[in-house]
C-alpha cells in the first residue's frame, strides 16, 4: 500500500517529462525553421533558448503538479500494475541547430573567370546530424574487414560513396561550384593486387553521376595516392602505380568523363638519381601505361623532389601537361617565373584539347620550417598574380567547399547562400592539431602533405574534427559587415 503514492508520483512525472519533450521540440522547430526572422533578434532567441533550457527544470515542476492534478482522470490505479513500457521512456531531446557566426572577408578585385574546386569531400555535407545522414565518398575499410565481411560488403561501401556523390554534384551545383576532385577511397581495395575488382557492378550508378556532371558542366578530376611512383626502380612498385592508375581510370571512364577528366600525379621519388628516375618515370608513360590512361595522365610540381623546371621538359616531350601547384612551388621553386611556367604548361594543355588546371593552397599562419609551410591552410586569402583569368583552380584547402565559398565572396565570383557559410576556425595554427598524435592521424597528415588533401573515413571510426559552435554564446547567423560588429548575446 505504501508503494502506491510513490509510483503514482513516478508514473506523473514520466508523462510531464514527455510533455516538456514535446514542448521543447516544438519551440525548437518554431525558433529554428517555421519563422526563421526570429533569428534576428537577441531577445527572441534568449527567450526560445531560455523556454528550452528551463523546460527540464521548473516547468518540470509545472507539468509534474498539472499531472497530478489530472492523475485521478488520466491515470487509473490499474496502469500502477504494469511497469512502463520500454517505449515510453523519454526520448533523447534533438539538438537545435548550431548558429554560426560569419565574419566578414575582405573585398578584393579579380578578372579571373575559371572555375574554383575542391577536393573530395563536403564538410556541411560530412557534417550533417544525426550521422547517418552524413554525406561523403570516402567509406573505406581495413583489409582484414574483406575476409571478415566478404567482398560484396566492401563493393556496398563503394555504392554508398558513388551514390553520396551524386548529392555532392547536385550540393555543389546549387552553390555554383563546378569543378571536383573525386575521391580515391570511392572503391576500397578495387586496386588490390590481390582483392582488386572491377566497377562494373556499379556502372549504371556511375554513368549517372557522369550524367549528371556532364549536364550541369561539372569538372571531375581525381588525385591518385602518394604511391603513384612510376619512377620506381622496382617493378612491383610501378605495376602497383600502373594498377591504381587504371582503377582511377576506370572510375572517370565509367561516368563517361570526357578528356578534362585528368588523373593527377607526382613525379614522385628521386631514388637518389633524379636524371633516370625521370627516364624510367617516361618509359612507364610510353611504354607500360595503356592509350586510355594516358590519356587522362598529368604530372604536377612538389614540394620536395620534382619542381616544374624538372618535369617540363618531359611533359613538353610526351605532350603530359602539367598542373601547376604554386604552394609547391613557393617551396620548391624553379629557376623560371611561375609566369613562364605557366606559359610553357598552358601550351601543352592547349595542343591537348584540355582545359587547363592549377593547384592552390596556403601554408598555415606562423609555419616557418619546411614541414611547417608544406601543411594546407584551413582557407586561401588570395588568388595568385599570376593566375590566368581562364583557369580551373583547384583549391587545396582543409575548408574544402568552405574555402571555395571564403574565396567567392571575397572576390565576388559568384551568389552564396549564407545558410551554408560555416566560420573559420580562429586557433588555425601552424601545428597539425594532434594529427600526428596516432597512426591513423599521421597517415592523414601524410596525404595532406601529398598535396592530396583528402579525409578518407574508415567505416565506423570517428568522424572528422568538430566545427567549433556558438554553444553557450548565441549569436546571430547573420553576415555581419565586419567581425568586431557580431552580435553575441549571452544566454542567462
Ligand atoms: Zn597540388
């Protein structure tokens, strides 16, 4: 007998919780999507912050006493009998929307008319909650995951990323972004020696995605790994670069990607004799590498081992153009103007029928050795003086499509739509943020480093670093003329 009172009180207090659940979902979704205005004032969103914050506390109270006064109503004494149902337990509240604030850029002047790229990966997209809403193209595994899940579980991860790229075309599209990088890790293991495939289980979804670029004028390209090495003295190494070279071949073949569809490589090591490495880099070309991969070949300019002086030559001879990445050449310059460089490669691309492309990125404030300036910058703050106003420009950026969008307004280049600005990270340092802190981040580092700056996901592993959020600060998610004018008001 004793009992009863105490669960009577429990039971009124599960159905208070769950009106206020209710309750605070509904203020959420008005604050938020149905009269998105209320955003423009401090005091509305204090207050739809405030109604949802107490909602757990005093008007838990409010609710419990409204319960027990209608408990005799609602509640019959043989509902005490049961326990309550897993199904009513209450329900995890759903976040609101973060708001970001947007700071202002500087408004600069460019003739430039080319399109502007990204590579490989969306961060609106990639973070996007709950997470399996996530869009992206990198869902990757371990080795051993074949054995253990069976090829076609791999091949499914492949599908998922082919058909998460069609939102990303259609995503850049609406944001005036024509120009991609397609990810490496689309098809995990396709270029396996041993547990390689080929795509045809995925073509009809691959010509889709070509379909669809083709239609809106889309530029894909791709970036093979740092394993590229067609220079390598040992032959297992240049079969394993002649494979991977297919595979990505094969990926933009499928889409049916015309010719400025290229496949992006480094000349990769010097073997301490960079003379015949670059021989043997030219008889792979013409020798080993089929007439539809080379084709699509082009050599860039790195940082460390071949600048463009040294690969001009023969990319002039072969008819290779060369994409030039003027961060790489910052760091490893030639003897020649990048003007001249530029010149030199332009005409290559010309006799090829190929639009041209360049590389940008910027080494990260206060990076002062070597290894410090070869890291990207979260975001590019100028376009280069050099740059040719009819140019497609790739830019390297760990703010992928938020760099491109950084880039648009400063130079007004095109529309953007506030709602998709995320703000830059403000403790952009010229360290690494812990990436070198395990293996998994020093491999990713390693790519970065590569001048391919893609975030490869292995399934199931945590997902990229949080973008900072105004949390206990609201702030306005408007565009504000310049930083210091960001309104920020303080929730109680
Ligand atoms: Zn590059």
């Amino acid at each position: 007998m004793l009992a009863f009172p105490k669960l009577r009180f429990i039971q009124a207090r599960m159905i208070g919780t769950r009106r206020s659940v209710r309750l605070a979902i509904k203020a959420t979704a008005i604050d938020e999507h149905d009269f998105p205005s209320l955003r423009s004032t401090n005091t509305n969103r204090k207050g739809s912050k405030g109604d949802q914050e107490s909602t757990d506390d005093s008007s838990l109270s409010s609710l419990e006493d409204d319960a027990r006064s209608q408990k005799g109503e609602q509640i019959g004494d043989d509902d005490f009998t049961q326990p309550p149902a897993k199904s009513q337990r209450r329900k995890r509240q759903p976040k609101p929307e973060p708001v970001y604030v947007i700071p202002d850029v500087e408004r600069k002047a460019t003739t430039f008319k080319g399109r502007l790229g990204y590579a490989c990966l969306n961060t609106v997209l990639r973070n996007k909650k709950p997470a399996s809403e996530s869009i992206f193209c990198s869902r990757t595994c371990r080795l051993d995951s074949i054995a253990k899940n069976g090829l076609d579980w791999v091949k499914d991860l492949g599908r998922k990323n082919v058909e998460d790229l069609i939102t990303m075309i259609q995503w850049n599209e609406d944001h005036h972004i024509r120009f991609l990088r397609v990810s490496s890790e689309m098809f995990p293991f396709a270029s396996h020696a041993i547990h390689g495939y080929n795509l045809e289980y995925c073509a009809p979804l691959l010509a889709r995605v070509g379909l669809l670029a083709n239609k809106y004028g889309h530029r894909l390209t791709t970036h093979p790994g740092q394993y590229t090495q067609l220079g390598s003295p040992r032959p297992e190494v240049v079969q394993s670069a002649v494979r991977e070279l297919r595979y990505h071949c094969e990926l933009l073949d499928r889409m049916g990607v015309g010719i400025d569809g290229v496949m992006i490589v480094h000349g990769g090591g010097v073997y301490d004799d960079k003379g015949a490495t670059l021989e043997r880099i030219k008889k792979t070309i013409t020798e080993v590498l089929p007439e539809n991969v080379r084709n699509r070949l082009v050599l860039e300019n790195d940082e460390l081992c071949y600048n463009a002086e040294d690969l001009l030559p023969l990319c002039e001879e072969l008819d290779v153009p060369l994409v030039f990445d003027y961060h790489h050449d910052s760091l490893n310059p030639s003897s020649i103007p990048p003007s001249a460089i530029i010149k030199r490669a332009n005409s290559i691309f010309a006799r090829r029928g190929i639009k041209p492309k360049q590389h940008l990125s910027e080494p990260r404030p206060g990076a002062e050795t070597l290894m410090e300036r070869r890291a990207h910058a979260d975001r590019c703050e100028s376009l280069p003086m050099d740059l040719p106003d009819d140019m497609d420009l790739m830019i390297e950026a760990k703010d992928k499509e938020q760099a491109v969008l950084h880039l648009y307004r400063m130079y007004d280049l095109h529309p953007v739509d506030h709602s998709s600005l995320r703000p830059p990270d403000e403790n952009q340092t010229k360290e690494t943020k812990g990436r070198k802190s395990n293996k998994k981040g020093r491999a990713a580092q390693k790519s970065v480093d590569n001048g391919d700056t893609e975030t490869s996901q292995v399934v199931d592993d945590e997902p990229p670093r949080k973008r900072r959020k105004a949390s206990k600060v609201t702030i306005l998610a408007v565009e504000t003329t310049s930083q210091t004018e960001a309104i920020a008001s303080t929730v109680a």
